[in-house]
C-alpha cells in the first residue's frame, strides 16, 4: 500500500527548495516551473527570498538559520496568508520589500498585528526615516497589537502620534480619535504623560462636555495640564474628569485657569475654591515683594551695619583694657615709690606727684 506524501512536508520541502536551491546556482526559473502551487505559498517563499535578500550573499548562513531554525519560515508563510487574505498579492509584495530593506524585524512586526491590511497602509504613508522605527512599536507585543488595532480603527495618524510621544501617543489616539492624534501633535511628552493618564475619563464624559475640555486645552494648554498635575497632587486617588467636576470646571474656567482649585465638600460634591481672596493675594504679591527688597537691599546693609558695629565695639574694648592695663601700672609705681622712700616716680613719661 502507497501512503500518500504528507501535505506539510510536501510544503516544507518545497518551501527550502525554492530559498536555497538559488543559493546554490540552481537557476530560479528551474525552481519556479517546480513549485507552482497556491498564491500563499509562492507569497510566503517571496518573502523568505526577501530576507535572504536582506542578509545578503555573506549572511546566507544567517538566514538559513533564521528560516531553519528561528521559525523565520513559519513567519513568512503565516504573514504572507494574511496578506494575501486581506490584500491579495499586493499586500504580498509590499510585505516583501518590508522583509527586504528591514528584515526579520518587519517580519516580526507584521506577525503581531491582528490584521495586516491597515498596517501596511499605515506604513506606506509614513516617510522612509519612520518606518523602522514604527516596526519597533508594531513588534512589541500586546502593547504593539494595541497599537495595530488603533492604526486599524485610525488609519497613520495613530502611529504618527506614536512615534511623537512612544508609549503615550497611541493611547491618545485610542482614547480620544482625532482629537488625540491633534493633541499629539501639539503636547510636549510631558504634557502628553499628563493628559494621557486623563484620557480615558475624557472619552467617558458626554460629547458637549469633552469638547469644552478639549477646547480648553487647545486654547491654554500649560495652565489645563498644570491644574491636571495640581488635582492629581493633592487629590490621591480621585478622578478629575466626572460629570460633576467637568461642569463645574466649565463653569469657571477663569477661576479655574487663574489657580483656583477643585474641592470635595462633606457630601463629596465638588466646589471651586480660591486659595486667598483678593485680598490675600495683594498680601502675597507685597510680601513676595517686601522679601525681594529685603534679601536684596536690607540684608546685605544690616549685615555691613553688624560688621561695623562689631569692629567699632572691638577697638573701643581694647582702648579701655589698655586704660585699665596703664591705669594699674602708675598704682603699681606710686606704691613701690612710698616704699622706698622717694617723693615721686616717673613712669614711661608721666611724673608721679606724691601727696605730703
């Protein structure tokens, strides 16, 4: 009885036929006439042929291990029936000259994401320089299919966004639409870290409210991020961007720009309260001034006031102990000028005068 040649290593051997055997001097027509078979497979052997390419004629050893044994052929089959499914050979060949000019790196990046199509659409509408870099992100794992199902939902602006701000630029996209990708666009990291940590709130909120947020942050966007951090500062734990707190953010957004801060009264509800009222900050504003004027002006003249007084206090202390210190040596003199008899002494120039 005859077994029938299994189906996976019939496709296996073909598969190695088709990449090595030009390796070899084998002419590639020889090997083409022999292998036609199905679109995916002759799809999946261009794309092996592709990353022989990319390793080049002193990496073949480095690509047959890739293919051989790394799983690369695996790769190459399972991303070429996607794209062939949702693309045709189109999509095949684009995967192709992804795999050429980047190698298992594309390959990678393309075998992560949930659907091929869009992704390589995305990818063909970025500049040559990114698209490297976008592979990276595609590539890393379930961080990267998130990434692909928002390129999918949102076309390149997603992965644009991505590469302006990585790791925060697509939840942007993701949470926000458009609007997110034109944040993106605008935001410094910094400030793209902060919105981000609110974006999801602000897609929960009604439209009409999210809006009014958002124009908000367009419109002054250092003072709305700075308020964010201050909230989240001395709020621990509470979300900033309710039903509630958004309308009376609205509500005030002078007070609110102008560094009031949102509060929770007993009953959890949230109320706008100004740090000092008019009055404290003129307060503020002339202590602030008072303490210029002083660490500049009157500082530096008390401390010259204290030196000079200090010195002159010095010098008028040691003017009476040498009194004092001359003082006892005439009395020293005048008794050692009894003792002996004499009527007077003189001492370092000053006579001596005794009484009768």
């Amino acid at each position: 009885m005859i077994h029938p040649f299994p189906m996976t290593a019939l496709r296996s051997l073909l598969f190695t036929a088709v990449i090595l055997l030009p390796m070899l001097g084998v002419p590639s027509t020889w090997v083409t006439r022999a292998s036609a078979g199905p679109a995916p497979l002759l799809s999946g052997t261009a794309i092996a042929k592709a990353i022989v390419k990319y390793f080049g004629k002193e990496g073949s050893e480095e690509a047959s291990e890739y293919l051989a044994k790394r799983g690369g052929r695996e790769i190459a089959e399972r991303v070429s029936r996607q794209a062939v499914k949702q693309g045709g050979e189109e999509a095949a060949e684009q995967v192709s000259r992804l795999a050429a000019k980047y190698g298992p790196e594309a390959l990678a990046a393309l075998d992560n994401v949930p659907a091929v199509g869009p992704v390589l659409a995305a990818l063909d509408e970025l500049p040559e320089s990114q698209v490297r870099a976008a592979l990276a992100r595609l590539s890393a794992g379930s961080a990267g299919r998130e990434l692909a199902e928002t390129v999918g939902r949102h076309g390149v602006k997603a992965l644009r966004s991505e590469l302006a701000h990585p790791g925060i630029g697509g939840i942007l996209v993701r949470a926000l639409g458009d609007d997110g990708a034109e944040l993106a666009g605008s935001l410094s990291t910094d400030q793209a870290v902060m919105v981000a940590r609110h974006a999801d709130d602000l897609a929960a909120l009604p439209a009409t409210q999210r809006n009014g947020v958002l124009a908000m942050l367009r419109n002054d966007t250092e003072r709305v991020v700075a308020f964010m951090g201050r909230f989240a500062a001395d709020n621990p734990g509470k979300t900033l961007f309710t039903v509630a707190t958004t309308t009376v953010i609205l509500a005030e957004p002078d007070r609110i720009l102008g560094g009031d801060e949102v509060v929770f009264d007993a009953d959890g509800n949230p109320i706008v309260v100004s740090k000092s009222g008019l009055a404290g900050r003129t307060l503020s504003a002339g202590g602030e001034a008072i303490a210029h004027v002083s660490m500049n002006y009157v500082r530096p003249l008390f401390i010259a006031a204290m030196v000079f007084i200090g010195t002159f206090f010095t010098l008028w202390m040691l003017l009476k102990f040498w009194h004092l210190h001359q003082r006892e040596k005439l009395h020293t003199a005048e008794l050692r000028g009894e003792g002996l008899g004499q009527p007077s002494a003189t001492l370092e120039g000053n006579a001596v005068q005794r009484d009768p």
